[in-house]
C-alpha cells in the first residue's frame, strides 16, 4: 500500500505539492494531526471529501448539467478524474443533479430564439435527445415566448427596413418563419 506525505496548516492541507481546504470532520476523523504520512485508503476519503465540498459550493451557486460540473471539477483536480465521475453519480442519484429539469429550467427562463438556446444547451454538454424531448414537451409556451423576443428585438431595429429587420433577427437565431408570422401580426 501506497504511503502520501502531507503536511496541515489547520484546515488547509498540502499534498503532492497542491493545497487544499478540508473540514475539520475528516481531520479528526482521521486522525490528521497525529501524522506524517497518509495510507492510499486516507488519501481516497480526503479526496472526495474535498471534491464533494467543491462541487456542493458549485451546485450552492446554480444548477449545473453533470457534463458541465464534471468539466468544472476536473479543471480543478486534475488527476483525480475517477473520483469525479463517482462523485457525480452518487449526486445523480441523490437529485442534486438532474439534467432534464436543467434543461426544462433553461428552455422556460432564458430569452433567446429556439435555435441559440439548442446551441448554448449543447455547448454545456447537454444530451441533444433530451433537449428535443424538452422543447416538443414546451413547444406552445415556447412558440408564445418565440414571438415575443422577436417583437423585443423589433424594437430596437424598427427604424430600419423591413429587409435590415429580417436579416438582424435571423442573425440572432430567429427562423424566417416566425419572423414574417410576427411582422404579418404586428401589421
């Protein structure tokens, strides 16, 4: 069995030259201030207890999509990957991440066109299958709030011709579609 050296400076810990916050739980749990070195099963609960207060003080901020956390924790500790991953599942399987209700939350609250939001959920990891599940799920309260945006932005492009019009809010993802059923509408 594999040994670490450590050193602790209360409740910060340094290992393999990286530093770290620990709870005061797992110091006297395991005995930390007794010690010098770290048996590899110690080095284990320390590092996912530090992971899982990580990614707690993320979740504590916004919702996150489990790829986008699990990107987020790896650019943090980057070697201890396979922690992350079961980390992450035991969250899912607690409910602190839910990749559905992330992405029904993000379609109902964010004010874009229809194709900007499939393009920013897909950027953040989410599953393309869900977020077509999802937008069929709210395709009325999303074809309402569609129009709406495209009247927003007519606004601020309303000097202009009609042709400048179309082109701006195609531009911001809009399809011509909608957008000539809301200037047939608004006329």
């Amino acid at each position: 069995m594999k040994r670490k050296k450590f050193s602790l400076k209360r409740n910060k810990i340094i290992i393999d030259e990286n530093e770290y916050y620990i709870s005061n739980d797992i110091i006297y749990e395991l005995n930390l201030t007794k010690k010098e070195f770290i048996s590899e099963e110690e080095y284990k609960i320390i590092m996912k207890s530090i992971i899982k207060s990580r990614a707690f003080y993320y979740l504590s901020k916004r919702d996150y999509l489990k790829k986008e956390l699990k990107y987020k924790l790896e650019s943090k500790f980057l070697i201890e990957k396979n922690f992350i991953d079961e980390i992450l599942d035991e969250f899912e399987k607690q409910g602190y991440i839910e990749d559905r209700s992330f992405i029904k939350n993000y379609i109902k609250n964010k004010n874009a066109s229809i194709e900007k939001i499939k393009y920013e959920l897909s950027i953040k990891g989410a599953d393309k299958k869900i977020i077509e599940e999802e937008l069929k799920e709210l395709r009325e309260e999303i074809k309402d709030k569609e129009y709406e945006n495209i009247r927003k932005n007519l606004r601020k492009v309303k000097n202009r011709e009609k042709n400048k019009q179309i082109e701006y809010l195609m531009r911001k993802g809009f399809k011509y579609e909608d957008i000539k059923i809301v200037l047939k509408e608004d006329r």
